[in-house]
C-alpha cells in the first residue's frame, strides 16, 4: 500500500452523500425507495433534499437489502474480510464504529475531530458505538481518518459516475496506475515535499537523482508519467504534488506483489551498498495465534507511524518502509 501525503483535497460530503442515495435508487421514485427501505413517509425525498440524513449504518442496511451483493462493504473495501469484522453484521452499528476504529489506529482524538470539524465528544461516541454517526458524518470520518473515502465510495458505486467524486476518482487511479508501472514515481513525488527543492527542471532532476540514489534519466521518466498523469503542477517554485488521497493498491493482488517486491529488492540493494537504515530479522518459534497477535501489533504500529508521517514538518528526506512478518513453514499461494 502506498500512502500519500495527507490530503488538502476538500469534498463536499453531504453531496456526496446524496449522489449515493441516488445512486442507490436509480430509475425509482423517492416515494418508492423509501416505501422499499421499510418507511411510510417520503424519508428519501428528504435525504436528497438534505433535510435529514440516514444513519451510516442505516444506509449500509438498505444498501446491501436492495443491491443484494454476494459480498459486503467491508469486503469490497479491504478486498476480504478483516479479522476484527469476522463476527460482525457489516451493515450494523457495531461494524460501523469497529471500521472507524481501524481507520483512526493511533491517531490521537483531538486531531481527528479538528480534522473533521466535529467536537471531540461527539468523535469519541461514534468510535466507542454509543453514538451513531449520520451518513455525511460518517463520509468525513472515513476521509479523514483513512484518507480512503474514494475507495468507500467505490465499495458501494462507481465514483467515476458520481458528480462529487468523478475527477478525484479519475486522478487516484492515474496514482494507482503509475504506483503499479513505475514505482519510483511515487518516491519522486515525496522528494518534490522536500523543502529546498530547486525550482527549474534540470535542478529538480539532479535534486532528485542525489536524494533517490537513482540516474537523472530515471528521475525524469518519473516527472514525465507524474505530469501526464496530473500528480504534479507547475507552480513559482517549479513542479509540485497535486494532493491526493491515500493511494491504496491490494485491489489488484497480483501486481501489488509485483509492487511489495520492488520495494523489497530496492531495500536489499541499499543494505548491500552499506547505506545507513534499521535492518534486522528474528526467528522464532510460535503459536498460530500468537503470530496473528504480532500481526496485530506490526498494524498497530504501522498506523502509529502513519500518523507521525502526517503530522511531520518540515519535510526533509524520503523514508521507505519494508517488512516481512510470515510462517516460514506455509504453503506459498498458488
């Protein structure tokens, strides 16, 4: 998974969640949604009309009701289904704060109620599930939590078909498309966050090729595809990252391995090389369980990471994490 920048990029939930409701009811009548939602009264006239808004977890009920998927929400969205979301119902009140959960990891409260312009309170009660969130609500809590609301939106329509969401939807998978076929693009993009990158071309290129350790032809390969694929923009101080939300790539299993080797590999070179890092490795012997408890803690402090990563100022260098956590007795997957 390859995680941008924290996004500057600004959505207008409550149009997005209204696309959504109309999105889920197509050619029908608002009269006759609500009627097959299980209401008396035109509620879906309502919601489109931003008077009142479905709880999330409501929502996600008649969502799944009347699509009738084969999988769920949760599954489309993490491509499985997580082992915390094993014993839950997806479209419940308990799946909703449980998902939240997972999304928000270490970040601290505080942060992410100022992030979502909601009191802390109000926060805390849709985590702890004494408090269920609305459908906008839960929109931004998603956003800025994981910084995946696009791939939420993708987990129940198309977002390219979705007003609020078409362009954003466009340039993520130009991100994702370039992420699978040319890796180092998305460590150029880092390195243009570097405070004191020069501000022409041919500069930008040597800068580049300096910190990544990699040839100006490489380093221009890269600006090429950013550019064409609208990742950066010309500015006063040269080329700069448009920002983008989080740039998820499991969706496709086979090239996300693809993308995890690459990495890997890069980081075996620079340990051959000498170059300065934290390497290690243990083995050990353990139960089943307890080694998906230390998959847990290695989750728990990948999303403490994450947050350190979003809050850090100034930037200064490019860090690249890898890590390999297996049994090494498995049967490799076909």
């Amino acid at each position: 998974m390859q995680r941008m920048a924290e996004s500057s990029q600004k959505f207008d939930y409550d149009a997005i969640a209204v696309e959504l409701v109309r999105a889920l009811r197509g050619r029908r009548s608002c009269a006759e949604l609500s009627r097959r939602a299980g209401y008396q009264s035109n509620i879906a006239s309502r919601w489109e009309a931003r008077e009142c808004w479905p709880t999330a977890a409501r929502f996600l009920a008649i969502h799944q009701s009347l699509r009738r998927s084969k999988s769920s929400w949760l599954e489309r969205f993490f491509h499985g289904v997580p082992d915390w979301a094993s014993e839950l119902d997806p479209d419940s009140p308990e799946a909703v704060a449980a998902f939240l959960r997972h999304l928000k990891g270490k970040t601290p409260m505080l942060r992410i109620a100022a992030l979502a312009g909601q009191n802390r309170f109000s926060v805390s009660r849709w985590l702890n599930g004494s408090a269920e969130p609305k459908l906008p609500e839960f929109l931004c809590m998603v956003d800025v939590t994981g910084r995946r609301l696009l791939d939420f939106v993708a987990s129940l329509e198309d977002p390219s078909q979705l007003r609020s969401t078409r362009d954003a939807w466009a340039r993520l998978q130009l991100a994702r498309e370039s992420a699978y076929g040319f890796p180092w693009s998305h460590a150029v993009l880092r390195v243009l966050e570097i405070e004191g990158c020069p501000r022409t071309r041919v500069a930008q290129l040597a800068w580049i090729a300096e910190r990544l350790n990699i040839t100006t032809g490489e380093a221009a390969s890269a600006l090429s595809i950013l550019e064409s694929t609208g990742q950066v923009h010309k500015t006063r101080a040269g080329l700069r990252p448009v920002a983008v939300t989080a740039v998820n790539t499991n969706a496709d299993p086979a090239r996300d391995r693809e993308l995890k080797l690459t990495w890997a590999r890069t980081a075996l070179a620079r340990i051959e090389a000498g170059v300065a890092g934290t390497f290690g490795y243990s083995l050990f012997a353990v139960s089943h369980a307890d080694l998906t408890k230390l998959r847990d803690l290695q989750l728990e402090y990948v999303r403490a990471m994450q947050a350190t990563i979003a809050d850090s100022k100034p930037s200064e260098c490019v860090g690249l994490y890898c890590v390999q956590l297996l049994d090494l007795a498995a049967v490799p997957d076909k």
